[in-house]
C-alpha cells in the first residue's frame, strides 16, 4: 500500500478547512477515505505554473487541478499585478473561452473576478478562437486579457492563458511576476468573486467582423484565387472554436467550394468523433480525409478546439490523401508568402521572418536565398509574439511559427492563428494550382530546391510526481553526459538553453547563446542533423525533436530518399536509447 506524504495530507486537509464549495470538500474527501493516493498526491503536490502556454492542467479539486479556485486565485493574481504594473489606470481586460467542459463556467469566474477588483471586462458572449481573444486585446486597448483552453490536450484538461497589453503571452519577467502574485495569496479568502455588472461589457460580432475583414486585406494573390474560386476546400474544427470564423475566412478570401465535416461543425468539449482533439494525429483527421476522398478535395483543414493550429492533408502523386506535418507546412507557408512577396515587388529589405528552434531550418535555407532576415526563438509562440512587439513598426513581420502546427502571417495578434493560417494554405495551394502544380508537388520542388528537410517528434509520456523526477533525471544525464556519434554522424555541437552555452566539442571551446534561459538541449552532428531534447511546459511529457537532410536528385528519387532519412531517424532514435 502506498503511504500518503503527510505535507500532501495537510495541503488536502487545508481545502477541507476552507472557505470551499461543500461538493468540493466531498470529493477530496472522498479520495481519502478510498485512499487514492496517487491521484490525492497529483491534486496537491504542487500548484499550478505557467509553462510555455500559460495555465493548463487535469479539471478536478486541488492546488494541481483546473477549478474555480485555482482560476480564481490565477485571476485575482493577474488582477493584483495589473493594479500594480498601471498605478491610477483605468484597466480594461478582454475574455474569451473555447468548446471545452466548464471553459464557459471558468470564463465567467474569471470575469466576475476582475469585475470585482474594478477591472473593466469585455467579455465574448459565446465561444470564439484563441487568436480572436489577442486581436481583441489589441484592437480595444485591453492591459491583459484570458483565453481559457487547454488547445488540442485531451478532454479531461482545461487551461487559462494570460496576455499582455501586446496581445501577447506573458513572458519573462512578467510572466514570474503573475505568478508571484498568485503565489502570494495564502487564502482563497482573498478572492473577490463578487461580480460587479457594471465593469462587465459583453462583445461579439463587431469584433468578428474587423477581425475577419482585416485578415482579408492581408491576402497576396486575390487573382489566382479568383481563377481557382472553385478550390474544392474540406474543413473541420473538431468540435472547436474554428467554425465561427474560419468558414468566413475562406469565403471572403473568395474561396467558393468548401466543404463542412458535418459530424464534428458542433462544438463539444467531450469531443465525441476523435481520441484526442490534435490536428497532429491522423486520428483525429478520420472524417475529414473520408469526406476528402468522397469529395476529390484538394485539400484538408483541420482546427484544434481553440482554433490556434491547423493540420492539413493534400493529396501525393499517386491521388492518396497524406498529412503534412507541421514543419512542412511551415516550410511552405513561407516559401509561398516570400515568393508571392517577391513577386508583387513587396519585399523591401525590412521584412523579417520568425521560427523556433525546434522548427525546421529548411524555413532558413529558404529566407537566406530570398534575402530575408529570420530570427530563431524559444519554444512557445509568446516569444515569437515578443519579437513581433520588439520589431513593430521598424520592420515588417510577413510571418512564422513552430512545428507543432502553429502559424501566423500578418501583424494583426501576437499568437498562433488557425484563422488566418487556414485562409493562407488554402490561398497558397490556389496559388500552386494556377501554375500547374498541386501542394504536394510544391513540397518536391522546394526539397529540389533547397534540401529535403525531415522532422520527426517522439514524446514520451511521464505522468504526475514520478514522471517529473524520471525527466529531470534523462535532462540531467544528457546534459551530464552526452552522446559521442549519433546515425552514425559525431555530434560537433552541444547547445544547452539552460546554460545559454554552445560547445564546440572538438575543439571544447564556447560561446553564450543569447536567448533566455530554458531546459532545452540541442546536439548538431557533423551531417548537419539537429537533435533536441525539450521537456514540455505543459503537459507530463519530455519531447525529442529529430531534424535530418539530405540532398534530393530528382523527383523520381524522392521515395528512395525519404526511406533514407527516416532510417536516418530511427538510427539517431536508437542511439539516444528513445
């Protein structure tokens, strides 16, 4: 039998003291008397922090656990540091919620929180997209503002991202500085859940509309998509925020033939049709690629619940529907906007493109030949969107993202956006098909062009207490002792983010890495394969992002070529014990 930490006994004894909602209490209670101690000690070992997408965790009772108090105690935090960072200020804050179970409940904590603390509210009346939540910010004058979601993670999650006066995420210090002052509040009594209506302003459609007409100016080839209106477009939000405005998107962009998943256009937070609501999992792409294959699309679009990432699936030479991941997307987002820049005479020197580390450099291979600026950094799309606020109005941001499916173009928020992304693959594949080439042909002619890039992501699984020790165990001893040679290639190049050190291992000699500290660790081998070590900031998962090249000869040679890379894959996997 395992024994219950008594520092895990008096945290859970604490909320039974509390000022706590009495189902609240029984069902704490009920995990101790059935002596469920390893979910009791998951619900209280620790509080809640922000990692790379804010708050996010399992819905349930505890300091570990998505509820009203902690929301609450995260809210009235956010609140204490506003009131602070703007003496005397009329503060205005923006709210929006996704599809998820209870994102309606904990949006409206939220702002009846901040109504109480005389911050002055809109609040979205119904579900809307994560990149709508940051546009508003912007758009309204808003000091902060909160998305509640938990993205693509499974349906027992929910989650709480906070924004600065940018529209972006927290970042440091800032980010610190919220949670200091959440961590400072020692009693739920503290909490002013008193909802004062007056500071409260429900919003809506006026913001849809400049959303979506200023998403449409943003277009580059508005004739090629006249001439390819018919498009044949196959969409699914997966049961999320998408279907509000990406459906408008399309259509505005002028695109004619789109085509609705019908079984999954209704948003639900149990997400009935998929395992898991990931546009990075075929799976949850099922219906979409069976309605493709019905309809003989020309491509897939597929939303996570909050409609900041899109998966997309295009059709190979042989007429099989495959999916893209999200380096290649990417890849070609900005392969396509710095051509159709370039095209329309646009490009004038002050452009800039951004990607993280752990994203594909094939995205760098095609920004050098353009003569465009690219700027690499940490994981996590704040920092793109803290770039973005550094650079605005000195240079011009075209666009960028990161390989878990997360893009922007335009400058319009500071966050991922399905949204616009939706609009762009699908205005960049008319593009491709007015010149007589489908995406996935495009895809070949970039990898003749500049390298066949390949990416792939292994992430292993460690869930609660023990979980957290075995990854800070495997970082450590990577760090400690790294591989020698791995495929077969000596690694050359050891780049520790914590450290903020690059090594060079031949000739042991370093320099700084000048980006914020963050438990990353990259090996570079001397063929030019990049290999990451990462673990997540929001899930119970160590993440290992493998990247492999080689040259590409002709299109005849891409199958042979892909089978290389991927043994190439499987033996660096192999080497890393993963």
């Amino acid at each position: 039998m395992q024994e219950l930490d008594p520092t895990i006994l008096q945290k859970a004894n604490s909320w039974l003291q509390g000022n706590y909602d009495a189902d609240v209490k029984q069902e704490i209670q009920k995990l101790i008397d059935d002596k469920a101690y390893t979910e009791l000690t998951d619900s209280f070992y620790r509080d809640l922090e922000f990692g790379t997408g804010g708050l996010r965790g399992i819905m349930g009772p505890g300091s570990n656990r998505i509820n009203k108090y902690t929301i609450g105690a995260a809210t009235q935090g956010l609140a204490n540091y506003l009131k602070k960072t703007y003496p005397g200020e009329k503060i205005k804050v923006a709210i929006a919620h996704d599809s998820r179970n209870n994102a309606d409940l904990f949006s409206t904590i939220t702002a009846e929180v901040f109504s109480a603390n005389d911050i002055y509210v809109y609040f979205f009346k119904a579900l809307r997209p994560t990149p709508e939540l940051s546009f508003a910010v912007r758009h309204l004058g808003c000091k902060s503002g909160v998305m509640l979601t938990a993205s693509h993670n499974p349906k027992e999650y929910n989650g709480y991202k906070a924004y600065g006066a940018d529209g972006g995420q927290f970042v440091s210090p800032h980010d610190t500085a919220v949670m200091d002052e959440v961590a400072a509040i020692s009693s739920i009594d503290e909490i002013k859940f008193n909802r004062v209506d007056a500071n409260i302003e429900e919003i809506g459609e006026d913001i849809d509309e400049l959303y979506l007409s200023k998403i449409t100016e943003l277009s580059v080839s508005p004739d090629a998509i006249a001439r390819q209106k018919d498009l044949k477009i196959v969409y699914s939000p997966i049961h999320g925020t998408g279907i509000t405005l990406t459906p408008q998107a399309l259509k505005r962009f002028g695109f004619e033939n789109v085509i609705l998943v019908e079984e999954q256009i209704t948003p639900d937070g149990n997400f009935p049709t998929v395992i898991y609501p990931n546009p990075e999992e075929k799976e949850a792409l099922t219906l979409a690629l069976k309605k493709a294959q019905e309809t003989d699309a020309d491509l897939v679009l597929a939303t996570d619940p909050d409609a900041d990432r899109v998966g997309i699936a295009v059709k190979n030479t042989d007429g099989e529907f495959i999916l893209l991941n999200g380096n290649q997307t990417g890849a070609m987002l900005i392969n396509y906007l710095l051509s159709a820049w370039e095209e329309k005479g646009k490009l004038t020197g002050k452009e800039y493109i951004v990607k993280t580390i752990v994203t594909t450099n094939l995205i760098e291979r095609i920004a050098e030949a353009k003569n465009v600026t690219y700027y690499n950094t940490l994981t996590g799309f704040k920092y793109i969107g803290e770039l973005m606020t550094h650079f605005e109005g000195k240079q011009t941001f075209i666009g960028g993202g990161e390989e878990s499916y997360g893009y922007l173009i335009g400058e319009l928020v500071r966050d991922k956006d399905a949204v616009v992304s939706s609009a762009f693959i699908a205005e960049m594949t008319a593009y491709y098909k007015d010149k007589g080439s489908s995406l996935f042909e495009a895809l070949i002619d970039t990898y003749l062009q500049y390298g066949f890039y390949k990416e792939k992501l292994i992430s292993l699984t460690k869930k609660g207490k023990t979980g957290a020790e075995e990854i800070k165990e495997m970082m450590e001893k990577f760090r400690t002792n790294p591989p020698a040679t791995l495929g077969g290639s000596k690694v050359s190049t050891l780049k520790d983010y914590e450290k903020r050190v690059e090594t060079d291992l031949a000739t042991n000699t370093s320099k700084p890495i000048e980006l914020p500290a963050s438990d990353v660790l990259q090996f570079i081998t001397e063929d030019g394969s990049i290999i990451s070590a990462r673990p997540s900031g929001t899930e119970p998962k160590i993440k290992f992002y493998c990247s492999v090249n080689g040259k590409l000869d002709s299109k005849e040679a891409y199958a042979d070529t892909d089978k290389q890379l991927d043994a190439k894959i499987a033996s660096i996997m192999q080497d890393l014990g993963v």
